[in-house]
C-alpha cells in the first residue's frame, strides 16, 4: 500500500511539474479540495469531453446535447429531493455552540497524534462515514475524548445530517433576495428541459439529453485529489425509454458505458461492474462502473434506472403535465397513448475519468543501454486520441535553414491537430520532455532533411527512431488519432 500510495503522489507531483493540475489559489495556499487544470490539464479534459460529447451526439442519431444554466429554480432541489436528503454528518458543541464538521473535527484531532495512530483513526473515521453510522461517529469522538477548540469541552450534541448543496444568494437587495443552490448534479437541467427539447427537437422514444458541466459538492471527506473534489465537472445522459422496457436499455448502457471505457484506451481488466445492494428509493436498478485507481477500486460512473421518479416529482412540484405521447403501437396493436417515460441515466465525472487516464498513463521505465550503462524515464502514455499535443517539431539546431524548415511543417499541421515547436536543448532532453507531458510523436529536422525532404520520427511508447518522408507525417500522425 506504502508503494501505492508513493506511486499515487508521484503522479500529482507530476500533474503540477508539468502543467496539468494545480492547487486552486495555491498562491493563497490554496482552497482544499478545489484544483485548476493548467495548459495540459485543460487540453487534455477537453479531449476527454469531445470524446464523450462525440459518442453520444454525434454517434447516436437519438442522443441530443443541451447546456442548462448552473442556477437553477430553488423549487427544482425540493422536487429533486435534494434540499431533505442531500447531506454528511455534522456535531455542535454545547457550551461553545460551535457546529462542526465530523470530518474535520476529527482530522483536526488526527493532526496532533502521531502518523500510525492518526492513520487508524482517519481509516476507522472513513468506515462509520460510508457506513452513516451516526452514533458510531459520536463514540469515536467521544472515546477518543476530542475537545471543541474553544469551550476545550467533550460536551457534544448527536451527530446529524449536513446537506452538501452550497447556497448562496440571487438578487441586488439582500433582503429580498431568495437561496439558491449551486447545482449538485447536471441531471436536473436535462429533466426540466424534458418537454422543450422533446418538442422542439420532434424526439421520439426511446432517445437521450446528454449534457457536460461543473456541479458543486459541500464534500465532508475531500481528498484523493482530483477524486473528489467540491467544484467539479460531470457528464450525464438521461435516457427515457417506455415503461417496462428499462431494464433491456438499463443493460444495454451497462454494456454500452464499459465499452465506450475502453475506446479510449482503458484495458478490461481495470475496469469491473458493482451492483448496488442497497437502492435509492427513486431506482429499481443501479451499478457503478469501477477503475482500479492507485489507492483501490472506486466509483467512476454511475448508471441508474430511475423509473419516472424525476419527471413525476417535478409534475407534481410544478403543477404541470410532463408526459410523452407515444402513438406507436404496441405489441396488442393498441396505441401506447400519454404516459411518464422512465429514465436510464449513466453519470460519469469528467475529473475522475481523468484521473484514470493519467494514473494508467504514468509510467517510470528503467532499462540497460547497450554499452551496459542504465537509463530511465518518465512517460505519460497517454492514447494519441487524447494526449494533449499529439506532435513535437523540433530542428535539430537553431540555424543553418532548420527552424525554417520545421515552420513550415508546423503550419501544414497545426490546422489538423495540436502541434508543440521547440528549438532549445538537446535533443534527448527535448524528448524527456515531450516523454514527461505525453507527446505520442516527435519528429526532428536536421541536415539530411535539406537534402532528401526526410526527418526523423520517434514513437513515445517504443521510442524507435525512423526516416520518413517529411510530407508523410500529417497522415502517420493524424491516422493514429481516428
Ligand atoms: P461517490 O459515491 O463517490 O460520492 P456518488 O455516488 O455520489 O459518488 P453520483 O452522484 O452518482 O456520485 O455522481 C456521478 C459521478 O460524478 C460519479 O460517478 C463521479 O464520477 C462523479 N462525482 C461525484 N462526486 C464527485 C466529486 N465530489 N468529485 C469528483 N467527481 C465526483
């Protein structure tokens, strides 16, 4: 687990060293649980949110994408269920009246002990909290005689919910302004827009509202990096389908979402189903798909059959009718008239996901050179579809016609795909460079190419060098990222 869990800081290390993920306001010392994506990071969760935008738009003729508003109608987190259940655990201090988070009123405790200790209380901290042991989390404060840092009592309340939603405020006079709620989940958006998209679009079921965006969690257990965070990005698509046929569609993106996984180069036997035992009570079926991440197998999609909970509580919370008027026939041959569609929903975090490419695609290698001396690198063999910059061009010197050449092969291929030029150092360090960010290919002018119009093209993940014809490259480059 130690190796682990080195493994695992040596990846967020590297996340920062070269420039894909920061600690938000890290100039201030930064805003726990909150991260910014630097020009690699970003790059790189863009691809991910094309692919996925791509796979379910453009390759589903019955899949539409929507960008609903973060704000939404407080009403919404009322009908949702939201505002009554959405919550983690919390405890005041009697005399003080101070109101903590269990969490942190416990690692704060952790801070003062010493690591095996600390590590054991945080572990058994982790379990009553995933289990909702209230009363547990109670005794373990209790027993381990935590005092409120400013009446110093153990004199407690029970521990009760905290709803994770944050508010805040919408309209220019304080007083008559009203709450609302950074959204929790991108979900929401899609019901609501349920009947305008349906109608506007001519929708037939069965189809799909996919839509990417940030959410907001008040996180009480915020760590593991990018894991979970309290500002992050999803990437949901809600599928409605007739009553009754939801379980075939339910195992249809069962198979559908593991597959799309390892399209983009996440191997099977990383990825595995877990079946939810115990069901929200809106689903008649759940799972999440799980990824072997460096610290254990977690969550990284969820997909949900929630029959017609969503679409019937925001009928009932907005007075209005949200049916679908199916005239197709049905297997009797009578028309299936007005009716709730049922909802599959596959949910997937877009920071989470890429947590998994990055933490399958960093890699230290070690080798023996050929005269016996050892060698070694970090790589980041990140699929070419999705690498952030898919060519380096790099002229061997600064001079002699070479960073001409090199320009010009760079503007035949920036309009095609994500170029990087780069004239300083040598030239194997300007390859440990574009090893380190994920470069899958570099391609070197030198001499020879004023000659014979050949440059040298080396392969990140083999590191085999080839002369190929300098017009070849758009085309080697541009098919391995299809
Ligand atoms: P978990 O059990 O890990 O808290 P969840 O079951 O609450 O997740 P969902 O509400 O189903 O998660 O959200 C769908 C997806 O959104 C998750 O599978 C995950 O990829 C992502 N997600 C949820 N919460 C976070 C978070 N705090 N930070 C990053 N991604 C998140």
């Amino acid at each position: 687990m130690a190796n682990e869990i080195n493994h695992f800081q040596e990846i967020i290390s590297h996340c920062k060293e070269y420039g894909y993920i920061f600690q938000s306001s890290e100039l201030y010392d930064g805003l726990s649980a909150v991260y910014d994506y630097g020009q690699m990071g970003a790059q790189l969760k863009k691809n991910l949110r094309d692919e996925w935008w791509k796979s379910m738009t453009q390759m589903h003729d019955n899949i539409v994408g929507i960008d609903a508003a973060i704000f939404m109608h407080p009403t919404v987190w009322k009908a949702s269920g939201h505002v009554d259940n959405f919550s983690d655990p919390m405890i005041d201090n009697k005399d003080s009246n101070k109101r903590y988070r269990v969490d942190h009123l416990i690692e704060a405790h952790a801070e003062t002990l010493g690591k095996i200790e600390a590590d054991a209380l945080i572990a058994e901290m982790d379990k009553l909290l995933s289990s909702d042991d209230l009363a547990g989390l109670k005794n373990l404060i209790e027993s381990n005689k935590i005092k409120c840092g400013i009446s110093k009592t153990s004199n407690w309340t029970d521990v009760r919910q905290f709803n994770l939603m944050f508010s805040t405020q919408i309209g220019s006079v304080a007083e008559e302004a009203d709450t609302i709620y950074l959204r929790p989940e991108t979900a929401q958006g899609i019901f609501v827009n349920f009947l305008n998209v349906q109608k506007t679009g001519r929708m037939k079921i069965p189809f799909g509202i996919a839509q990417t965006g940030k959410a907001f969690r008040n996180e009480i257990v915020a760590r593991q990096f990018i894991f979970r965070m309290r500002e992050f990005e999803q990437m949901e698509m809600q599928f409605f389908v007739r009553p009754g046929t939801q379980m075939e569609w339910y195992n249809y993106w069962k198979d559908a979402r593991k597959k799309w996984h390892e399209s983009i180069g996440i191997p099977s036997e990383k990825l595995r189903y877990h079946d939810h035992i115990k069901l929200a009570h809106y689903a008649d079926a759940a799972l999440d798909i799980e990824f072997e991440f460096p610290f254990g197998w977690k969550e990284l999609e969820g997909i949900h059959s929630r029959t017609d909970f969503d679409l019937s509580q925001h009928a009932k919370f907005s007075k209005k009718k949200i049916q679908y008027f199916d005239n197709d026939l049905n297997t009797e041959g009578k028309p299936y008239g007005n009716y709730t569609p049922y909802v599959l929903e596959t949910s997937v975090g877009l920071d989470r996901l890429f947590l998994t490419v990055i933490s399958l695609a960093y890699q230290e290698e070690n080798w023996t050179k050929e005269d016996g001396t050892e060698d070694s690198r970090v790589v980041m063999k990140i699929p070419a579809k999705i690498a952030p910059i898919k060519l380096a061009i790099l002229p061997l010197l600064k001079k002699d016609g070479l960073p001409e050449i090199a320009s010009e092969l760079m503007n035949q291929c920036k309009s095609k795909f994500h170029c990087f030029y780069e004239e300083k150092d040598a030239i194997g360090k300007r390859y440990r460079r574009m090893d380190a960010i994920g470069t899958p290919f570099c391609v070197t002018i030198d001499h020879q190419t004023k000659e014979d119009n050949t440059v040298t093209i080396r392969y990140r993940d083999t590191m085999i060098q080839e002369r190929i014809n300098m017009n070849d490259v758009l085309n080697v480059v541009s098919n391995a990222i299809v």
